[in-house]
C-alpha cells in the first residue's frame, strides 16, 4: 500500500527545500523502525497558490497503518510540522 500526504506550505513556513529535507529525515526513521518499508519525497517544481508543495510516499502494508500512526516519527512530523502546514490531504493506494 502507498501512504501519501501531501502538504501545503503557510507562506511563513521558510525555506521549502530545508522543510523537505527535514521532514524527510523524520520519514526516514519511520522506515528505520520498520513501521514503513520505502519512502520517496516530491517536491513541486511549479510554485502557484493552487499547488501542493510536497508529496511525502510512504510504502507499507495496510496492517502497519496503526503502528505508523502510533510511532514517534509520525507525532515528531506532527508536532514540528503542525503549524507550518496550511494544508494537507492524505490518500492510501493500493
């Protein structure tokens, strides 16, 4: 299953390639401690208002979803990340 969120920067967040990276780093642990098994980060080449910044893919199975959720990477993107998110969608695929 692919778990993607995708993120829309406040226009304050700062620097969006430094944002990239460092929610990167903190999705990388997810997969360190095995409750995500890939992760592939986009970034938006087209800034406009109507344009997500970031696509954030994390390859699970669906029954790692609970876990990924309770994990300390997940509460760490939430709590760094929370108030420089204007907005966010997450979709699941299989």
């Amino acid at each position: 299953m692919q778990h993607c969120i995708l993120v829309k920067w406040t226009p304050d967040a700062g620097d969006r390639d430094a944002l990239a990276k460092e929610a990167e780093a903190i999705f990388a642990q997810a997969v360190a401690n095995g409750v995500a098994t890939a992760l592939t980060i986009r970034r938006n080449v087209i800034n406009r208002p109507n344009r997500y910044d970031l696509l954030i893919e994390l390859t699970m199975t669906p029954d790692m979803l609970p876990a990924y959720d309770a994990s300390e990477p997940h509460h760490r993107w939430k709590e760094t990340f929370g108030a420089r998110i204007q907005q966010k969608a997450i979709f699941d695929y299989e």
